[in-house]
C-alpha cells in the first residue's frame, strides 16, 4: 500500500504502512462463505437508545443485529437465586466453561452466586449445545426468553459463546461493572436466533510498531469478544521490532525486539507469553492469526543477524515510521533457513490454521526476487501445516493453492490492482477484505483527531460502516470472500487508551458487517443502536471517541 508521510499532533513524520421500520416477516435463506444468513426481522429502534419498559433493553438493540429478533413474553428476571444450568455428560463439560464465563461476567456487578450447575431444571439460565440444530452451523445460537428462563442453544461451545454475548447486551449496561450495582436485572422476553454471514471476522493489533504487553493484549481479545469478532490477527515483526521469541535465531527478540517507534524499551513475548495469549483468544473462541512481514518490513531482523543482508553488513536498529526500505536477501540460503526456522517454531505455538507472512511494501526487492521468494516461503508455511495469508501484494506474485489475500486497498488504488486480486480470487484464492479506507482503526476519525494517520482519508463511524464486503470488489466470487478484518496500526499508538479511542466506536459497526446479513445493514438504525452502547462501553472502562455522527445520551 501507498503511504505518503503525515505528521500526528505532536510527533515527527511518520508514513503509515497498510496502512427503520420492522421487517415484516424473516427473508429468504442465503448462503454466503458456506455459512446460511438469514434476513433480518428487529424491531424499530428508538432515538432514545437502550429500553423498552422500566430497565429492560429491547431484542433490537444488539449488535452485531441478528438474523432474527421477535419480541414476546415477560422478561426474565436475574435474582440471587438465579442458577447457570449445563446438561450434564460431554456435551455439558463443553458448556460449563461458557457457563463460567459468563457468572465472571455477572457476578461483581450483581452480587449473586449464579453457581454453574449440571442438575435439572427449566429455570434460571441454561446453556444447551444440541447437535441437532444444524442450522445454526458452527457458530450461530438462539436465544430464548420468558419469566422462568432465558436459554441459549448452540451446536458448537463457539456458538454458545456468541449467544453469550447477545444475553449481555440484554442486560442494563451497568452488569459490565466491576461493583455491586442496584439492578433490576431483567432481559426482554422473546426469541434471537442467529447465524454470522461471513466465517472469518477478525481484528489486527500491530505490537511492532508500538509493544503491548499480554496483560495489554487480553484486554483488547474480551472488547472484541462482545461484538463477536472470532480472529485475532497480530503483525509480530516489522522494520521496528521483533516480538516473538525464536530459539534457533535467539537475537531477533533480545535484540531486534530492544525498541519501538520513537525509540522505547519495545518489548517482546517469551513462547509461554505468546501461548497464554494464544491459550486466552482461544477461551474467547477467537484465533490467533500470528504474522511475520516478509521480504519486506524486515530491518529488526536484518539489524539482528548481518548474515542476512546480501553485503553481510547489519544495519542499525530502527525506530522512525518510513517504509518499503528493507529487504531479505533473495539469492542467499541462509534466508530460506531462517524462514524455515522461524515458521517452524511459530506453526508450532499456534494451533489455528493460518500463518500470514506479509509480504507488502516490498519496494526494495525486485519483481523477479519477490517471485522466487514468495514461492519458496509458502511452501514453508503449507510444509508445517499452515495455511498462507499474504497481504494483497501476494496475488502478483502465485499464491498458493488455499492461499488467503488480505486486500488493504482503498479509493486511490488503481483498478488493475483490483483487478489483480480480483483474478486470483476467479482462480481460487479466499480474499478478506480490509479497504483502509474504511476498517483501518489507525485512520483519524476528523482533521482534528489526535492520534492516527490520513493516508487513507479520515474515517468517521459512518464510513466505517455503510459499505457492503459483498459488493466492495467487482467481479469477486462470492465464495472467495471469506470476510473482514480491521487492523490497529500503531505508529501513533502506544496504550491501552489509545486502542480504545482508535478501535471504538468503529469495531461494533465493522463486527456487524462481518456477522450480520446484508439486509440488517442501515446506518439510521445503527447509530441510534450503537448510542445505546455509549453507556455499555463506559460501564467497560473503554474510553470511546464520541463521534457527533452518533447520537449518544447524556453523560
């Protein structure tokens, strides 16, 4: 990707890399990425956000919005003897750990027990898993509400997961707290059943750039996990730091990972670090999707080990934002060895099935050397049982078989080099789209946003959202677009406040494109959804950009 040197308020030049009214009825069946979504059928949302009756959050508030929401009933009421039921056997086991979850969710702002319990019982809140309902598919639930019980069915714990996230939001903001709150708790009678449009709904967090710690890490993994995000892509390497421990080239973390943009401590995770992270994504069914950024995007490395630069000399650590200068040295073996170490060693600590290695900017290799690299590179990954992810640069080079391009252009980018991944698409690659112009959290909301680059524009919450991933690349298989992914670059960020200012309000809309059906997308009713989480995200400690796009309640 393009991107021309911009300066945050504050800092040096820095360039960026990748930088309604109610449905009558429920609409036909489709089928998208071999997932079934359905029409949407919600209630009308309200200017005044959240409620419907006295402490009660209505079914159409959700978001992502689900397939189908019908309101009926009398709520159910959440008290001190309200107990958390599983079925009992296998199948139980599975739920118990979704169970537990959720009563450390509920329990300090409640102050109940809500003990997790295998015995019998038709009340209180009961998580099934039921192979039986295949059209629910690997990740969708159904949420049913009345006096005595609310109960979430799944075929599959992730499923079960996602229907937990829904039965939050049902619940008054305030449940997110970490004190005892006064209640009442109550969820809105009726039935949710759900399924997501697209399989693959991710998220990129950039620890090269700027290091966060796992502590820094998991925090991010539970806000995404509300919103139903299940990948958890993290860019380990780049020109400013190496943060993943390699015990064959042990001087890309000690030294390569020594410092960060700006010239900080930077940071890097040992492997039992990057398991437990591995190890927490994965409680919250989410996969982590680890990157090594290669040919290009490489200088921590080459600055650890003068034997892979071509003239044998390293060169100095770096700490500035510029790009495209940095290159692997094609000709040399000795490349294709650290390749093979380095994957190999990390397709062993990640047991999801991709392994992105890059592979944009890579203005200092030729055409012909990027070529023979990318080939021999990909062969490593699939060698360890991987499956390849490449930025879109990948598709002019020839992308594996089963190979997935991250498409990261924007307006500015020309038509053949849509047209170029378009192809590879028509010849079987998956594509997951991140159009910078529109997901990229690092993209200022307004001229006036403190932190972020505007490479790529600026990108306020409405144009974060009101676009269609189905129709986003003319010509592109339906069944090769495997979904979406938002990406945090961090030049210009460097804590946890600034992920949250960056990623929020932006992350929910983006989550509603990836999981809901086409039909549900409406920007009118969506702001007014999204205000109501205003108060929910505050409850969170997440501390949002208040875009006047939105209309948020009063403080």
């Amino acid at each position: 990707m393009s991107r021309s040197a911009v300066a945050p308020l504050g800092g040096p030049p820095v360039r960026q890399p990748r930088t309604s009214s109610r449905l009558l009825g429920s609409l036909a069946l489709v089928v998208v990425t071999g997932l079934a979504a359905m029409g949407a059928t919600r209630a009308p949302a309200t200017a005044q956000g959240a409620r419907t009756g006295q402490d009660t959050v209505s079914l159409d508030q959700v978001i992502p919005a689900p397939v189908s929401a019908v309101a009926g009933g009398s709520p159910f009421t959440l008290t001190a003897r309200t107990v958390i039921r599983v079925d009992g056997g296998a199948r139980g086991r599975e739920a118990r750990g979704v169970g537990h979850y959720l009563a450390g969710i509920l329990r300090p702002s409640t102050g109940y027990l809500l003990p997790v319990s295998s015995l019998p019982g038709k009340d209180g809140i009961r998580l099934r898993l039921s192979a039986a309902d295949k059209g629910l598919g690997e990740e969708g639930y159904r949420l049913e509400s009345g006096r005595r019980a609310v109960t979430v069915t799944a075929r599959t714990p992730a499923g079960l997961f996602h229907g937990v996230q829904t039965l939050r939001q049902l619940l008054p903001p305030a449940v997110e707290k970490n004190s005892r709150q006064p209640g009442p708790w109550r969820i809105a009678g009726g039935v949710i059943e759900d399924v997501p449009r697209f399989a693959y709904r991710g998220a990129m967090l950039d620890v090269s750039r700027h290091f966060f710690t796992v502590d820094q890490v998991k925090r991010y993994i539970d806000q995404l996990a509300l919103y139903k995000i299940n990948t958890l892509h993290l860019h380990l390497s780049d020109d400013q730091g190496w943060r993943i421990a390699v015990d064959s080239w042990p001087r890309l973390a000690a030294y390569g990972g020594s410092t960060q943009v700006g010239g900080g401590p930077g940071g890097h995770y040992s492997k039992a670090q990057y398991k437990e992270i591995v190890r927490y994504a994965g409680s919250r069914h989410m996969e982590l999707v680890p990157e090594i950024d290669m040919p290009g995007h490489t200088n921590a490395a080459l600055a650890s080990y003068a034997e892979l630069n071509c003239d044998g000399v390293a060169p100095p650590l770096y700490t500035g934002t510029g790009v495209g200068f940095s290159s692997l040295c094609v000709p040399k073996e000795v490349t294709y060895d650290f390749v093979d170490d380095v994957i190999r060693e990390l397709a062993v600590l990640t047991p999801g099935r991709y392994l992105h290695i890059g592979g944009d900017e890579a203005h200092s290799t030729s055409h012909e050397d990027y070529v023979a690299f990318m080939d021999r590179a990909q062969a490593v990954v699939q060698k360890y049982g991987k499956t390849v992810v490449g930025w879109h640069q990948l598709t002019g080079a020839r992308p594996a078989e089963g190979a997935v391009a991250q498409y990261w252009g924007y307006d500015a980018t020309g038509a053949a080099e849509r047209a170029q991944v378009v192809r590879a698409a028509q010849n079987g690659t998956r594509v997951v789209l991140s159009p910078a112009d529109r997901v990229y959290l690092d993209m200022k909301y307004d001229r006036d946003t403190p932190l972020g680059l505007d490479w790529a524009g600026l990108v306020e919450v409405r144009r974060s959202y009101d676009w269609d991933p189905g129709s986003y690349l003319a010509g592109l298989p339906a069944d090769a677009l495997l979904g979406i992914e938002a990406p945090l670059w961090t030049e210009t960020v460097s804590t946890s406040a600034h992920i949250d200012y960056m990623a929020f309000p932006r992350v929910p809309g983006i989550a509603e494109l990836g999981w809901s059906p086409a039909s549900a997308h409406d920007w009118e009713d969506y702001r007014l959804r999204l205000a109501a989480h205003g108060p929910r995200m505050t409850a969170l400690g997440i501390g949002f950009y208040r875009s006047p796009q939105v209309p948020w309640p009063a403080r």
